[in-house]
C-alpha cells in the first residue's frame, strides 16, 4: 500500500509514502477497500456520479460488493486522521506565519427527502439573478493557504453542521482543535508569528476572538459591503411623505446631502 523503500529516493516521495501508511493506520475495519475507494476517487478524470461506477475503474481490484461492504460497514478513527493531517508540512507565508481559512460548504441533497439532518443551505446564482435555500447538508472546514494564485489548500478539519449546533460554538470549538493540534505536533512553537484565522462574512469574529483569546491566533472576518463604521453617524430625519419607517444612520454608508433643488 506504499512505496518501495529503495524507491522512495526523494523527499517528497518519502513524505508521501509516510503519509500513505498513516492514513492507513486510520481505518480501522476494512481498510483494504476503503484505501483503493480513496485512490479510485483521486484517479478520476471527472465528477463521480455513482460509486458503482468506481468498482469499473482500473484501480479498483474489488468489485462492487466490496465497494459497498466498506462503506457500510467501515471504521475510521478521525481523531487520529485529524492528528496525521496536523503532523504535516503545512504551506507559511514569507513572514513564516500560518493562515487559516474557515468556510462553511453545502452537499445538495434536494432529491434526498429521507435523508437525516438536512438544512436548508444558502446557494448563489442558482435561479435567475437572485439567490435560494436548497436543503442539503453544511460543512465547515478548516484549510491552510498557499501563498499567491493557486487552488491547492491543506484540509486540517471538517464538521458537519447539525440543525440543533450553534454555528460560531462549533467553529470556535473547531478552531481551538486545529491551533492545539498544531502545537502538540510541533508546527507552532513559542516565539513563532500568530496564526492568521481569516473567515468571510456571517461568522462572529467579536465572539470567536473572545472564546479563542487564550490562543496565539489572530482573526480577520470580511464585514458586510452596509456597514458603517469611518464615516460619523448623520442626524435622524423623517420625512412624513417617505413610506416606511424612518430612516437610520445604518440605512445609508453615505452623508445625508444638503437639501435643494440639486438633491436629485
């Protein structure tokens, strides 16, 4: 299930090779097929529409009985894959700090009525100009960036979010998991830069900064385009002919301008 000995003769072909065997090591009841299933799916050239069709791939030595025997019946210790997954090289920017990047990501399950737990997750650009709620299961996952332009992250962590979790808990939670995995496998050490945390926008960086104040972490969160926050707060006006409530300083980023016939 690894490379040759006398074959691995470089670095990188050591490091896989040592990877190769932990992941291994993380599966706990039939191994054997689940490995093969995983180097099945990293072999396709396409999406996979049904894992039967995995069985018919060349890598696959099983065929689909075993296929489905192990993902029904298999056993994987994620604590240890979590450990395996924190004990690598992971990427560092110039300044030789970490960055950590933390989103949430949708599995579509619409056509999957009797499936448990489902949410109904927030999808852009699905219908015509204009954003729905499709019912699937919710991700969160945890990456370590690369420096410039590419797509290549290092997965640390993944949770599933059930309809009942508070979603800042869990990530918080899960942020602390990944920070004290890193230091006990010596990828953070006393005097290295803080760990960078970036999120995009929904999460509660006050909170998350607060619960994780104990951590050498530093949070950026992206904030929402109708926030004020430089420009001072204009006086509240009400106009009786204007339907609605009254507006609000939050309602406008932008100074109320001088009354007059150029107001248009």
């Amino acid at each position: 299930m690894s490379l040759l000995n006398d074959a691995a003769c470089v670095e990188s072909s050591e490091v896989l090779s040592r990877f190769r065997n932990d992941v291994y090591a993380c599966l706990k009841a039939r191994a054997d097929a689940l490995f093969e299933l995983a180097e099945t799916l990293l072999c396709e050239p396409g999406p996979v529409r049904s894992p039967v069709d995995l069985s018919l791939s060349p890598e696959y030595r099983r065929g689909h009985g075993a296929l489905y025997g192990g993902l029904n019946h298999d056993r994987i210790d994620a604590e240890q894959l979590r450990q395996v997954l924190a004990g690598l090289l992971l990427p560092r920017w110039p300044d030789g700090r970490i960055v950590l990047a933390v989103d949430v990501s949708s599995w579509l399950r619409s056509d999957a009525a009797c499936s448990a737990e489902r949410l109904f997750c927030h999808v852009y650009r699905r219908a015509k100009s204009a954003s729905q709620f499709i019912p699937g299961w919710p991700y969160s996952f945890v990456a370590a960036l690369e420096m410039g332009r590419t797509s290549w992250t290092a997965p640390l962590d993944v949770v599933r979010l059930g309809p009942a979790d508070d979603a800042t808990a869990v990530t918080a939670a899960q942020l602390r998991g990944v920070i004290e995995r890193l230091i006990t496998a010596g990828r953070w050490r006393s005097g290295d830069p803080d760990v960078l945390i970036v999120a995009d926008t929904g999460y509660d960086i006050t909170r998350l900064a607060y619960v994780l104040r104990d951590l050498p972490v530093e949070l950026l969160g992206r904030i929402r385009s109708d926030r004020v926050l430089r420009l001072p707060a204009p006086p509240r006006r009400y106009d009786p002919r204007a339907a609605g409530r009254p507006s609000t300083a939050a309602s406008s980023p932008w100074p109320i301008p001088p009354p007059g016939p150029n107001r248009r």
